[in-house]
C-alpha cells in the first residue's frame, strides 16, 4: 500500500493576501514545502493585459527558491467573475479570466487549473444556471485541453454556490461535460460539513478525483481543528491515491499571522505523515 508523502503536498497563498507574493514564497520555501498551489487573488496576481510579465517573473522566483506551481487556483468565486452568470456579458468575462488563468499556467509550469462552478441567483431555476455553468466547463475544457493542461472541479458550500455542493452533484456535472480534461477537487472541509466521507469520493470518483484539499476543520491551520487527519490518511492510502495536495487555510483570524499557521500545519502534517 503507497503512502502519502510531504512532497505531494503543496502550500497555497490564500491566508498570506495581507502580505506580499514574494513574502509568501519565501515563508513556505523556508517552512519546507517544495511546492505552491497559486491562487491568482489580489494582491499577488491579478491576470490582467499584464499577465505574462507578472507571471515569468513569479516563475523566475519559484526557480530560485526550489519551488515548483503545482495548479492555478483562478479567482473565480462571486461577480463579475461567474461561469454561471444569466449575462451572456458576464459569463464571456469570465471566461475570458480563465482562458487567461490556462495561458498563465504555461508560463508558470503548473500542470493543473482548479474550477468552482459558479452560481445562479437562488431565486431563479437552479436548473438553467447548472446548464450555462455545464457549457462554460465544456468550453473552458476544450480550450485547456488544446493547452495540454487538466482542470478540476470542486463542490463547494451551499454559501457559495447553489449548483454543485456534493459528491452527487460533482459526479453529475463530470458526466455531463463528459471531458477527459475536467476531473474533481475533494474539499475535506466542504465534504465534511456534508456529513461525507473521503472514501466515498474516491470509490465513486476513482481516477478522477484530481487534487485533494487536505484540510483541518472549517480551513484552519492543522492541530486547531477536529478533523480526523489519520482517517483522511488511511482512506488516502487504501486508495492509493499518489496525486497532488493543497493544504489551504481559509481562517481570516489566522491571516495576520500566516507564516505561524502554515508553519504549524506543516509540523502537524510531517508528524502524522510520519506516524502512517
């Protein structure tokens, strides 16, 4: 049976926005982490006409501090960034940002985009908002693929998003774009709040389940929370799952000390990885 290993798990910069980019690579290349998971939010990146620059040069940073972009993870939750949106001007934007979003992955080396599905108003048809979210993902994964890259969709809370929440709906909207490019993101946190489990979505995803977000209660740092990190781990390793993984830390509280909570996550994680 495979193990999960330290290197699989990449940091991602999301609880260091009220800090610099260059603040962020240097903490988790320090902590130990040999990879980042780069969320494109401001201030660290902003994917505008000037993208490109931005992004050699982030490259050219990671390089130096050993550091590899193992995803893009675009800033595409809430307006006027919604794949789902009822403005055909709105969704055009949108995708717009994640074309962008693929391109920018090419410079940075990253492999891998991650996706949310949007949403619709909650007092309209959830049904026509899950149809223009289904032939955005069926675009944007045709355009990725010509890119030679995979994106992975995550189900997200129902505070979110009204679309897709839960394994249920995720396994229905991947078989709906039916794309070899589109595979899953499983949340620990979102799946818990579902009353799920990580081994269900592994049994019913299986080798579409891209990327985990390995995450301690309500996104704290690990050690904070109640999540069962051995459980996670032991699920992880029957299925041996051998992909990518994002420690992610979404506790506003902890973003005025970020090195702190990531570095603590790291200990908590090596100990556990160590004690499989």
């Amino acid at each position: 049976m495979s193990q999960i290993r330290m290197e699989q798990i990449s940091a991602m910069n999301i609880s260091f926005q009220f800090y610099s980019l260059e603040y962020f690579l240097e903490s988790v290349a320090r902590i130990g982490f040999q990879s980042v998971d780069l969320w494109t939010g401001y201030p660290h990146m902003l994917l505008d006409q000037d993208y490109a620059a931005q992004c050699r040069e982030i490259r050219q940073r990671c390089d130096d501090l050993g550091l590899a972009v193992s995803n893009v993870t675009p800033k595409v939750i809430g307006w006027p960034l919604n794949i789902a949106d009822e403005s055909p001007k709105i969704r055009e934007r949108a995708m717009d940002y994640l074309k962008r979003a693929v391109d920018a992955s090419e410079i940075l080396g990253a492999p891998s985009l991650q996706l949310t599905p949007g949403t619709g108003l909650y007092d309209r048809p959830r049904e026509a908002a899950w149809e223009r979210a289904r032939e955005s993902l069926r675009r944007l994964a045709d355009f990725a693929g010509g890119a030679g890259k995979y994106l992975a969709l995550e189900a997200i809370q129902i505070v979110e998003s009204n679309l897709v929440n839960n394994r249920e709906d995720l396994v229905r909207m991947l078989e709906e774009v039916d794309s070899p490019v589109l595979g899953a993101v499983v949340d620990t946190t979102h799946m818990a709040k579902n009353g799920e489990s990580l081994d269900e979505y592994l049994e019913t995803l299986g080798d579409r389940v891209r990327r985990i977000h390995l995450n301690e209660t309500d996104q704290l740092p690990w050690g904070e929370g109640k999540a069962p990190l051995q459980v996670y781990l032991n699920h992880l390793n029957q299925a041996e799952y051998q992909g990518p993984i994002t420690v992610e830390i979404c506790s506003k509280p902890h973003y005025l000390k970020p090195y702190a909570a990531m570095k603590n996550s790291y200990d908590y994680l090596k100990d556990a990885l160590a004690r499989q």
